[in-house]
C-alpha cells in the first residue's frame, strides 16, 4: 500500500530551484533511500515531506484513513507532525537534560498525556540502548548514542514514516555501526526514507532507492529495478605486468564497448560477459600475462549512481 505519494514537487530560492519536479511514491513498511550528490536537493526534499519547507510548487499527500477522498489520499488538513518523525542531519539537543527527560519533553510536544509520555518513553529508552543511560546529562552522550537518541526522539510519537536526513555522516565507525543496525531494527515497524550519499548504506538497508541530481529523479526503483536498468556486464583485470599491450588488443574485440586502463588495471564495458571472459582469458595465456585478479560480473551500485546521475 502506498502511504506517501510526492507530486510535481518543486523548491525555488530566488531564482535558483533546489528541487525541481519531484515525483515519487513511498510505499508503507519500505526502507528508501535518498541518494544523491551533496547539492542535489535531498535536505530541501525532506523538510518539505517533514512539513518545515512550503513547496514552491507541488503538493504532498499522505495516506490517512477513511476520512480522505476516494483516492484514498489527502493533503493533511491538520498538523502533519502527528504522521511523521524527522531527524536533521545536526540535531540540537538540550544537553542540560537527561536523555530520559528529553524524550518525555518530546512526547509532550507531541500531544501526548505526561503518563503516556512516560511509558513511551522507557520503550523508546530501552528500543535505542540507552535505558542505562537515561538518566545522564546529553552533554555527556557520544555521537552515536545522540544520533540514538534523536531516532528515539523521532519515532517517539508512533509515526507512520521516519525521515533521517544523512543519519551517519558525522559518525565513526562504531557509531556508524550502531545507528544502522538501529535501523534495520526500526525498518521491521515503521516506514523509513533516509538520505545519504554512502551507497553502501543504500544497498545494504534499503528495499527502494531514489536517486537524485540537481533537484530532478535521475534512478528510481527498487535495487533490482534500477540495476536492471543501468547496469552492464563488465570484466575487471588487474596483473602484475603493464596492460597497455592487452589494452589496445582488446579494444579490437568485437565483444568489448569500453575500456577504462591504469597501467596494472583495467575495466572492460563488455556486450556479452561469456564470450568477452573467454576471449579474454585466452588472450591472457597466449601472451602470458601474469594476473592477479580476473573478476567478471555486473556494475556495482557505485558505478549505477555514477551513470544515472551523469545521464541527466
């Protein structure tokens, strides 16, 4: 069922349009990820859905029950904030509080009772890791465990979709780490869209990527889909000889479209993988060429991006 439908959606400062026609879909009980060049419009994207930003042009409209039109969709008469969850890419926290009363406070902003703020409260404490940690100053909190905290703080009122905008980015390893498996954890109950420019992120938690360049869809889809879409075979060599010799042989093969060379490697666009590996390989041992690694296969996610977004 789709829970968020985003139409002709588009953000001018001046002259100057951040996003520039968005149209998507977000499907309930997805993970989706954002993706795009720093300057592409994601951060301008998200406070729209979040209701911070007025669309210049476009509209938003979420799935909200009965009372909507026969579409089954509607632009929310009231505040949206009831529907959504939403964490910056730097979040400000009191530091003076506790975590434990921070989120009490957030319910309350929320429209929730004190009792009920409570006891939502030591779930969220306890769903994020930090029940042990309530009671501490947020000052005294790591990065990662303020990223938890502001998660905790975004779902704290039981929204129907979770924005995270670059929820990582600031973050080592460790943290990293921490805030993703959060995630994953969260993607089980709640439908979550989360910019990022890290595409392994992308691959590895989400169902659904959007891929977006200078405030215009360049990919969108399911991983599946858009590699369907963009992808090609290709054949990666590296040896422990020059390849320039070989290079220039093999862009005479019928079989090879392109080919991007180092002097110890090389990266051949192939039209079909099996004839091309073949070829390749009998070239190889014919001119005894010492390699390290043969590795034949399809594009990576990275060079997927790399395509969509220069195609635009």
């Amino acid at each position: 069922m789709t829970l968020v439908k985003v139409q002709g959606l588009v953000k001018r400062f001046g002259p100057a349009a951040a996003v520039n026609g968005l149209t998507f879909d977000i499907k309930e009980g997805r993970c989706v990820a954002l993706l795009g060049p720093n300057g592409a419009g994601k951060t301008t994207t998200l406070k729209m859905l979040a209701g911070l930003l007025e669309p210049t042009e476009g509209e938003v409209r979420f799935a909200s029950g009965p009372e909507t039109a026969a579409s089954g969709f509607s632009r929310p008469s009231g505040d949206i904030r009831r529907l959504i969850g939403f964490l910056p890419q730097y979040p400000a926290f009191y530091n003076w509080m506790s975590g434990r009363e921070y989120l009490i406070y957030s319910g309350r902003l929320a429209g929730m009772s004190k009792l009920e703020a409570k006891r939502r409260t030591e779930e969220m404490l306890a769903t994020v890791g930090l029940a042990e940690a309530g009671n501490r100053r947020i000052g005294g909190y790591s990065g990662g465990m303020k990223q938890r905290l502001g998660i905790a703080q975004a779902l704290i009122h039981r929204p129907k979709l979770l924005l995270l905008d670059e929820p990582v980015s600031a973050l080592d390893p460790i943290g990293r780490r921490e805030v993703l498996d959060m995630i994953r954890l969260i993607r089980k109950e709640t439908t979550v869209l989360f910019s990022t420019h890290v595409l392994h992120d992308a691959e590895e938690m989400c169902d659904d990527i959007l891929i977006v360049n200078k405030g215009r869809i360049a990919a969108a889809g399911t991983i599946a889909e858009v590699r369907r879409q963009y992808s090609e075979p290709v054949i990666r060599v590296q040896a422990e000889a020059p390849l320039d010799e070989s290079v220039e042989r093999w862009r005479r093969f019928a079989c090879v479209n392109e080919i991007e060379s180092g002097r110890y490697e090389a990266r051949l666009s192939v039209t079909d993988l099996e004839q091309a590996r073949a070829s390749l390989w009998r070239d190889l041992g014919e001119h005894g060429v010492p390699v390290n690694r043969f590795e034949a296969g399809r594009t990576t996610l990275e060079e997927l991006f790399i395509k969509a977004v220069n195609a635009q």
